[in-house]
C-alpha cells in the first residue's frame, strides 16, 4: 500500500472515531436525562396466562359446563407514576366511569395488576382502543369465564368455581395465580385437579401507554382435562320439571342405573344459580331452606317405614317368621303397660308379609322387630348399605345406625324395649341419606347386587382422546336365598298395586317400590287432624322403588322434606317422573 492511500485510510478511521465520540459525548452529557426518561417508561411484566378449565359434559355430550374468553380492563398500578395519576382517574371514570380511587384503596395490598372492569363489551374495547393513549398504565386481558348454560339446572352436581384460598394457592402451587378460579362445590372441587389445566406465562416489554414492545419469553397455558358425566340432562330436566310443578319447596330426587349404578339424574331443592353464586351470596346464605345444600348426599333422615325392607329381609333370613305367618293388628301393639299405635289406628286385620309391606303395618313390624332385637336389625341395615362409607365423586356424608353401646355413651341410659320397637319402624335416633336408601332398593331389584355408585363416565384429554373410561363395580353383594328378594319384590309391587303407594301406580310402566312417612315431632293428633302444624313440624315424605317391576332398570328416590305423606306427596313425584321417562323412550336407550 502506498504511504498517501495508507495516510487516507487513517485519516477516514480518525474522522470515524471522532464522529462516534462526539455522539456518545453528546449522549452522554446533554441527552442522558431525555433517553434516561423513556428508558424508564418502558419495563418488563409478566403475564400470567389462564388456561380454560376443562368442559363437563353429560353422557349424549350435551355441554354443561365451560369456559369462553372473557375481557378484563387492568392497571399495572405499581409501575404508575404520581403525575399521571390525576389524569388517568378523570379519564378512567369520564370513558368508563371507574372509580380509580375506590378500587385503590380496596386492592391496595395486591401486587397482582389491579382489574379496574371485567366482562368488556365490544363498546367498551372500542373504546379503549381509541383512547389508550390517554390511560397509561392501563391493558386489556383475556381471561376465562366459567358457563354454566342450563342455570340452576344439576347445580349441586356440578358445583361452581371461585377465587383460590391460601391453601390452595400453597397446593397448587405453579398451576394456580391468584386470580385462576377453582373449584368450590360439586364436581368442579372434588375433580378439580383433573379441570384445573396448567398456568402459562409471558414476559414482555411494554411501554408508557401499556402497550406491548416486545415478547422475551412465552409459556403456553394448557387448558384441562375434560369430564363425561353419567347424568342424562334429558332425564335430568324431567325430574327438576316435575319436581317444581309438585310446588313443594324442598326435596330431593336421585335416579340411578339399576344395571350399572350410573347415576343418570340427581336433584336437590331448592336451587342456585352457579353464574350467579358470588352476587346472589347473601340472598343465599340467610335462606333458610339452604339452596346449596345437597339433599341427596348429605341430607339425613329418619327412614321411616322405607327401613322395613330391609328388616323384612331379616325375618326371612333369620327365620324369624316365613313370609306367611301371620300377625293380628288391631291398630296398636302392647309393650308392658305401654301401648305403640300403628299408623292405621282402625287396624290391618291379619297380615302376612307381603300384606305388611303393602299395607305398611307398623305392628307387624313391632312383633318382628322386637324379636329381631336391636343388634340384628342394625347388622342388616348395615349389609344394606346404611350407615357405611359410600364410594362417590361427590362427598356423602353417612347416616346414623344407633346402638345401645352408643346410647348409653351418649345418653347414660340403658337401650328400652321401645327403642327396639321404635327402631323396626324406621323412627328413633336413626338417620339415613336419599342415596343410602336408594342403593338398599338397588339390593333388592338386583337379588342382593349393589354396584358402586357413580357419576363419573370418561375423562377426556382437551384434544377429546379419552384418558379413563369408567367400569362398572359391585360394592356389595347380599348374599341370601334369591326366594327372599322376589317376595320382598312382589311385597312392594304391592305396595303401588293396592297398598300405600298406589299413587305410583302408573299404566305406562310397572313401577315398584316402598312409601315412608318420617315423624319430625311429637304432636297431638288433634292438631295433625286440623292440618294446623307449622310447615317445619310436618313429616317427610319418602317414596323409593325400582321400574320395570320384572327387569328393573331404574331406581327412583324420591325425598319430600316436611311433605307429611309420603303415598300422597312423594309417589306422586316418582310416577310422574318414570312415565314421562318413559313416553320420551329415554329408557329404550339404556
């Protein structure tokens, strides 16, 4: 190279270098406050992204719970500076009229981005957009909405979703913010795990007026699994309908799978609304008939004459009596120098088994039972599934079964003979559950068979490959002499032939089953006549039975509280219920 083209080169690089150090000077000394200022308007936020939780379906794939995108007007709050504090609230409450200061100060301890307005129309995101220069501070989230299309409809089976507790926060933790919803009743808490999907997160530079520079990093959210009931809202429509119109204010009805245990409707009243629950929760919470209450589940009763099935089944088997030996009840029974009254003061005349379950004599009972003691007839109450743990996606609380170890532990009082009289009746200290003595009724149209109960069909990947498909499983088996069923069986087509029930008798489909009316109080006869006793003193009504006669295929029980009669009130409900079933031809599909 020669020395002027080298002498050229150099000077170019010195002009360079120059040209570079005067504008990092200039930098530097005049403009590092200006570039200082817009560096600091522009942060990091991570975003936490919500997945959807998974859907719930009923068994024709029919929806009943999901999630659609639901848009969240929000502020990063802590990033604000004071001077644009000011403005931001006049224009935050002349474009939305958002109360900034409110909503400070009820969120002031929260590092999350405050939510200034949820459920954003179109309107208000047209709005937003036009002025977002004028909101700094201020994004547009995209989070999910819980639906629940049918309302009050299965409510207490699905349950609802809610903002996570610190417990939960703590167990789900990584899965979970704090502003993820979770499952708070029904199957949306006890398959939470399986709705709940994954978290994702975003980390992206934004600028003064919230606006999105620049995504560093970016975890999808995975929404969750998907859940099949075994419920039919076809059928679960029929019964809440039919339940309304009867106008009582509080019950309960479960329809289950005879074959299978599938529970294909499942009913407590009165109801709520789970897209409501959170603004209707004080109107919830003073109702006394307690709305959010499972009947069905939790509920616990006297059975009242419904428990003389399965104590029928314990004179057969112990062979206390045969099926025809005979009692002569002339309205009352004499125990020592104290008289138990049967329903039927007038009396039954001679009555054999069949015509006591038909007739539902309580002085029948009162022989047998005293014969059977308290001890055996608690022991086959238990094989029937009364008083034990019940296997169920759902909680189940368990029902009583009273002994005379426990009233003496309880009461310091020896167990009487009247107890025992009491007891054979279904009255006394002992308490049941709907599902319990539906499951007893499952024994005795199976011949002693009772498959676990379920409400669970299939759970779903959220691509829809099915993951689990559930099976059907015995939970007990009665072990007995099938002769024994069918006389029991025939006993209580009786019943709805001729006796007690014959407000169940329908022409359409042969219904079978057993009424109960369960004592709240002791009251005067008089008063019961004058139709004078407050409505939370009246009797429960039950009605619980099995159709088709000759090859059940459901279980009905029906649950009136304070409905006084159960052959008047719940039988009613039971036949209206498996005829319109039946005019559907929903049970062709089973």
């Amino acid at each position: 190279m020669s020395r002027r083209k080298f002498l050229s080169l150099l000077g170019l690089l010195i002009g360079l270098f120059m040209l570079i150090a005067s504008r990092l000077a200039q930098l530097q000394l005049f403009e590092s406050k200006k570039y200082k200022e817009l560096s600091r308007k522009n942060y990091l936020r991570v975003r936490n992204l919500y997945p959807p939780r998974g859907d719930i379906y009923d068994r024709n794939e029919e929806k009943v719970a999901y999630d659609i995108p639901k848009y969240v007007l929000s502020l990063d709050y802590k990033k604000l500076e004071d001077k644009d504090l000011e403005p931001l609230k006049k224009n935050l409450k002349k474009l939305f009229n958002i109360d900034l200061e409110e909503i400070i100060e009820k969120n002031s301890n929260g590092t999350d981005p405050l939510r200034l307005k949820e459920d954003l129309t179109p309107e208000d995101l047209n709005v937003y957009y036009t002025n977002s220069y004028k909101l700094p501070g201020v994004f547009v989230e995209v989070i999910p909405k819980r639906i629940y299309p049918n309302g009050r409809r299965l409510c207490h089976v699905i349950g609802y979703v809610g903002y996570p507790s610190r417990r939960e926060l703590k167990r789900l933790k990584g899965r979970i913010a704090p502003r993820s919803f979770v499952g708070k009743l029904g199957i949306e808490k006890s398959m939470d795990d399986i709705l709940l999907g994954d978290l994702g997160k975003e980390e992206v530079m934004i600028n003064a007026l919230g606006k999105v520079i620049k995504t560093l990093s970016r975890r999808e959210p995975i929404k969750g699994k998907s859940i099949v009931l075994t419920i039919d809202m076809r059928i679960q429509r029929i019964v809440e309908d039919v339940f309304n119109e009867s106008g009582q204010p509080a019950g309960a009805v479960v329809l289950i799978n005879a074959k299978t245990g599938e529970i294909l409707a499942l009913a407590s009243f009165p109801g709520f609304d789970p897209n409501t629950v959170y603004r209707d929760w004080e109107k919830l919470r003073k109702n006394k008939l307690k709305p959010m209450f499972n009947r069905v589940t939790s509920g616990r009763y006297p059975p009242a004459s419904v428990l003389k099935v399965p104590v029928s089944y314990a004179i057969l088997e112990t062979e206390t009596a045969s099926a025809w030996d005979r009692v002569i009840c002339n309205g009352s029974y004499f125990l020592g120098n104290r008289r138990f009254y049967c329903w039927n003061t007038y009396g039954h005349g001679s009555v054999n088994l069949i015509k006591a379950l038909q007739d539902s004599c309580d002085v029948y009972y009162y022989t047998y039972g005293y014969d059977l003691g308290p001890s055996t007839m608690i022991r086959y109450a238990r094989k029937f599934g009364y008083g034990e743990k019940i296997p169920l996606e759902i909680p189940v609380k368990r029902g009583f079964l009273p002994t005379p170890e426990w009233k003496r532990r309880r009461f310091k009082e020896a167990w009487y003979d009247g107890d025992t009289v009491n007891l054979s009746i279904g009255q006394g200290y002992i308490l049941s559950t709907l599902l319990e003595q539906s499951l007893m009724m499952m024994g005795i149209a199976n011949n002693g068979v009772i498959y676990k109960p379920t409400l669970i069909r299939e759970i779903r990947d959220p691509s829809g490959k099915v993951l689990w498909r559930n099976k059907r499983k015995v939970w007990k088996v009665i072990k007995g002499k099938q002769e024994y069923f069918a006389i029991i069986r025939r006993g209580l087509r009786e019943v709805v032939r001729r006796g007690t029930g014959t407000p169940a008798f329908s022409t359409i489909v042969d219904i079978a089953g057993k009424t109960g009316t369960a004592q709240v109080t002791l009251i005067k006869r008089g008063i019961k006549k004058r139709k004078k006793i407050p409505w939370k003193y009246r009797d429960h009504a039950w009605f619980i039975g099995f159709a088709p006669y000759r090859d059940p295929l459901f279980i009905i029980g029906v649950l009136v509280e304070h409905g006084e009669s159960g052959g008047k009130v719940a039988a009613p409900i039971a036949r209206a219920i498996m005829e319109r079933i039946y005019m559907a031809g929903l049970n062709k599909e089973l």
